[in-house]
C-alpha cells in the first residue's frame, strides 16, 4: 500500500508538470497488468495477459487514453475473440510509460534512504528468499478484485529471478501467494475479511466511519457490504438516536465468519513457518514490523495531486483492495 501509494502520488506529480493534456489518472497496478507490456508495435490482448499473468481494465485503459484495442484489421473473421485483438500504447499512454518506468528504482531508492539501506536490504532480501520458493506464474503485481473480492491470477509469462524484481512485485507475489491459500479455504476474501469484518462486531459501527477505520474508500465498503448481505453475515440498520445514521454490525453468521477470519490467519502463518523455514518467516515478519509505524513518512501527496484533495488516511488498509476503477489499493 504505501510503496504503490508513494509512487502513485509522484507518477501524478510528474505527469501534471510534463503535460496539461494527461490521460485519465490510474494506479502503478495498471503499468503492471498493461502498459508494461504496450509500445508503438501492436500486441494482441492474449499475449498482454499472458505475459502479465492477470487481466487488465482494457475498457478502462482505453476510455482513459492509454491504448487503443481493436480487432486485427488482417484478420478475415468477422468476430474474432478478444484474446485476438491488438493493442497498442497512444501518445499519451507512452508519455506515461516514460515516466512509471524509472519509478520502481526511484521509490525504492527513497526507501532506502528513509529506513536505512541495510533495513531496505533485509527487507528486500526477505522477500526475495520467499518468492522464489513460490509458484513461478504468479503476477508481478495485486490483480483486479472480482466478485466478492477474491484474487484471481493465471499461469503464463516467461519465468522470472526473484531477485531481479522491484521491491514492489516482491512485496505483491508473497502477499497474493498468502491471499489465495486463505481463499481456498474461506467463504469470504481476505480483502473482505481484513478491512471490514475485522472491525464489525455485535454492536453496531457507523457506516460513514468504517473508511477512516479501514483505510478503504466507500465504494471499496459499498461493494463488501453487498457480498457479506447476501450471505447474511450483516446487517445494516439505522441509529436509534440518531435516524439519519446508519450502522452495520455482525450477525452470528457473521461472528462465525469473523472468527473463522482470525482462526485461518493464524493456520496459514504456522504451515509458512513449516513449509518455508521459522527463521525465514520470522525475518520477513521483523523486517516488516520494523518498517510498519514508518511508512506515512514518504504518503504525504504533493499540493498538485488528487489526494491533496481528500481526507489524508489515518491508517492504511490490512490488505489492498484493487478495484477496476483505476487500480488504486484502497479501491478509490
């Protein structure tokens, strides 16, 4: 969350500087599932996900002013598969690849500098021991939530050195890796259970709190409310002092899930400690603590850029939640 944010805020701010006529400002998660992949010469949408190993918002990235996606013009079939049309970057989409390119080193850099290179170093270090130990065809990045909010990723691409990665595919292949064995096993996502029914209980939170206490935008809440309602694990209803305030609490089904949440956590962080070694699991989680009550150091947005605009966060999400509206990871 912080890195992509940190990043995010600088890509923005380089971008407003450069040009005043800038696409459709979207997340680091789209350079990763998208434009990382697009240049001048056409390459066709299969190849794209392929490569990135997760699916892209191509309405989106198009609308926005960053690719253009069509059938092949060669092609003799009147309805070919999407998989089969060519994209390629516009003049605005590669202005932006010139500028999200480098960023991955400068922010790490930074990083660096404001931790301490040998802290920067274990970190990577950490991760990268780790990563390498897991299933080689997972992204390079945190995909698009679908239904519910689960991870999805897909096997393809050419193999990849863990230690010749950014930081930030680092940071996104261990936490997906841990996000999908949890979802094998739970009714409910991790994004869903670490952002909401982490903070919801018998008693009744209002509504218009659980962003601030969660660090994901309402439309992130909005969508989660919707899965948990359909299965009964919530409901919402309103303040009896105060009629115009909603509030939203557990109901014993959602208790179970709450615990069930909890319980999981727990399990998988045990089979890591057995699967990949104590001393290893337990570095990585040192490191991380130590970073942790430092990271809104580098998350102050520059005057110019769209988070100057809104409510600064007083925490930052337990687990991104990637929507399609741009990619950001608390879902704005």
């Amino acid at each position: 969350m912080a890195f992509t944010i940190e990043f995010d805020n600088e890509a923005e701010h380089q971008l407003r500087h450069g040009s005043h006529d800038a696409p459709w400002l979207t997340s680091m998660v789209m350079w990763s599932n998208c434009m990382r992949f697009v240049g001048e010469e056409p390459v066709t949408v299969g190849q794209i996900e392929d490569s990135a190993r997760t699916i892209t918002n191509w309405n989106g990235m198009q609308r926005w002013g960053y690719v253009v996606v069509a059938p092949d013009p060669s092609q003799s079939r009147p309805k070919p598969p999407r998989r089969d049309w060519l994209v390629r970057a516009t003049p605005k989409g590669r202005a932006v690849r010139a500028i999200w390119k480098p960023l991955f080193e400068v922010i790490e850099k930074r990083w660096q500098k404001r931790f301490g290179k040998e802290e920067a170093g274990r970190l990577r270090e950490s991760l990268a021991a780790l990563a390498g130990q897991l299933d080689g065809g997972l992204p390079g990045c945190l995909p698009i939530l679908g239904y519910g909010l689960f991870s999805k990723a897909q096997s393809g691409g050419a193999p990849e050195t863990a230690a010749d990665l950014p930081l930030a595919a680092l940071l996104s292949k261990v936490l997906l890796a841990f996000a999908l064995e949890f979802e094998r096993e739970s009714e409910v996502s991790l994004a869903i259970c670490a952002n909401v029914l982490r903070l919801l209980g018998e008693e009744g939170v209002r509504v218009r709190d659980l962003p601030r206490l969660s660090g994901v935008s309402k439309e992130a809440i909005a969508m989660s409310f919707t899965f948990l309602k359909a299965r009964r694990h919530i409901v919402i209803e309103r303040a009896p002092a105060a009629l115009r305030t909603k509030l939203a609490r557990l109901t014993e089904s959602g208790l179970k899930a709450r615990a069930a949440y909890r319980r999981l956590l727990g399990a998988i962080e045990t089979r890591w400690r057995e699967r990949f070694g104590d001393a290893a699991i337990r570095h990585l989680r040192e490191t991380l603590e130590a970073l942790a009550p430092n990271l809104f150091l580098g998350l102050e947005p520059y005057p110019d850029n769209w988070r100057a605009a809104v409510p600064q966060p007083g925490t930052l999400p337990h687990y991104p939640m990637v929507l399609h509206r741009g990619g950001y990871p608390d879902g704005s």
